[in-house]
C-alpha cells in the first residue's frame, strides 16, 4: 500500500437499532440473525460466561462495558444456568472490540463460536460506556441487534421491530428458565487444582425455589452445609412445606415480577405463615 492510498472501510456486519430511532452499526460476531431484547449493561471486568449464562438476563441484550470480552475462551464448567435444556436467555451481546483468540489454560473454545453455538448474536465496535451512559440516563430502551455477514441490514424495519416488541413488562420469563423438575444439589464451590467438590455430610435441609437460580448460589448453599432441594418456580405453598424444610431460599430471576408473583406470591405467603424461615436474594 501505498502513502496515497487508503486503507479499505471494513462494512458494516452488524447493527444495535433502538426503539427512540437510534441506529449503531458495528461488526457482526456469534451467531447471524436478528434478536429483540431490553437493552441493559453489565460493568463487571470478570466473569463473562457466567454472565451470558445467568437465566436472569433472558430477554435482555448485555453491553459490556469492560473492553476484554472473550480474551480468555470459554470452558465447560464456568456455566451459571441449571436448565440445559432451556433456550439461552441472553438475546444478543454488545462489546466494545472485536474478540481476540483465548489465552488461558482452561480455553476450552473461543467465545465467537461458543455464541454462535449458542445462538447468541453479538456486536462489536461499539462505544460501550457512551451507551451505557445512554441507558443510565433514560432507562433500558427496546431494541434490536442484528447480524448479517453480507451486511445487508435494514435500518427502518430492524427500527419497526424495535418499537414493536412489546418489551418485559407483564412477561413471565421464570417459567422459561426454571428446571421441569425437582432436584437435589450436593455439589460445591470449585478449588484451585481440584475443581467442583461435594457435600458429604449437610447439617440443614434447604428447599430452593428456582425462578432462574444459578449454579454458584446453589454451591454456597452446599459449601455452608445445606442438602438443597430444587423445585421448579410454580411450586406451591405446599409442594414446598411438603419437603419439611429448614428454611426456603428464594432465587431472583428474569422478567416482570409482578407476572411471576400470581403463582409466586400466594406459595411464599404460605411459606411464610408456616413458619418456616424464608430468605432470597436479588
């Protein structure tokens, strides 16, 4: 190349298109398609498998707004969600460089293809904290992200989809991410060089509702001497008590609680006038 000649524009893969009309082109990455989603920002500098694979995120596109998503591949262990058989809840990621080939001893594969496997669209190129200023100041907008390898992309309908999604008020996403059965969960928290261990010997029983639970809130449950049983979100007041608990955990999870709370509410409530000590988390 010479000094007179330019470098050649790289086009447009991908587009992040905003219900308020706002269109942000990048570079397409995972999976081709097009998703809607409420588009919300995670600040955390580690931790981006789990993330992606938290069933509290289910219906939402995660911005990113640390820079080096994706520099240490993927792995088969540092996976949040229980129900392997649900759809990923994750709609689509936005990061701000494009990802770079992993560089950690437990790489399994790179995050690219582990998203396309996933069917999880991405986008890079993006100024993440200029969007996530965006959405700190006016809220989580509707959106959607759209990746075409061709690049042919258009703005005006991918805006239409926008506006039209309905967005997550009144959706109940608990019971697309919840297990289809009970369960017990014995295992606990990983160990440098000897990973995943088990509780052996618990001292309380607890029963935890799972409304989009994560695998590490479940080994800390172990770690602290908890036999755990799992129950699916729509589980009564007395599918619960059934169990003879020691106490109720509660998890958070994904969607408008006020949807989840008609089946949710009443059993808690029955929980709790039990007797039965109840805690959760958020």
């Amino acid at each position: 190349m010479t000094a007179t000649e330019k470098w050649p524009e790289q086009r447009p893969t991908a587009l992040l298109a905003l219900a308020d009309g706002t269109v942000i082109e990048g570079v397409g990455l995972g999976a081709e398609g097009e998703a809607p989603g409420e588009l919300c920002f995670n600040t955390a500098m580690t931790g981006y498998q789990e993330i992606l694979t938290d069933p509290s995120y289910a219906g939402q596109i995660i911005t990113f707004t640390f820079p080096h998503i994706g520099n240490v591949g993927v792995n088969d262990e540092d996976i949040e969600t229980v129900n392997m058989a649900a759809a990923s809840g994750v709609r689509g990621c936005v990061l701000k460089t494009d990802i770079t080939e992993p560089s950690n001893y437990r790489a399994a594969r790179d995050l690219d293809a582990w998203l396309r496997a996933r069917g999880i669209v991405g986008i890079a190129g993006i100024d993440t904290r200029a969007l996530t200023a965006l959405v700190r100041e006016k809220g989580s907008p509707n959106a959607v992200i759209a990746h075409r390898r061709t690049g042919e992309l258009d703005h005006d309908r991918l805006i239409a989809e926008a506006r039209a999604w309905p967005g997550l008020v009144g959706m109940d996403l608990a019971k697309d991410v919840t297990t289809g059965q009970s369960y017990t969960w014995d295992e606990t928290s990983w160990q440098w060089g000897k990973g995943y261990g088990r509780q052996e010997s618990p001292t309380r029983h607890v029963v935890a509702v799972d409304y989009g639970i994560k695998r590490n809130i479940l080994r800390l449950l172990a770690d602290h001497g908890c036999r755990v049983t799992v129950l699916p979100a729509t589980a009564t007041g007395e599918d619960i008590l059934a169990h003879k608990p020691d106490g109720v955990f509660l998890s958070n999870g994904p969607g408008d609680p006020a949807a989840t709370g008609e089946y949710a509410v009443p059993a808690i409530r029955d929980v709790i006038a039990s007797g039965t000590p109840t805690f959760g988390i958020c």
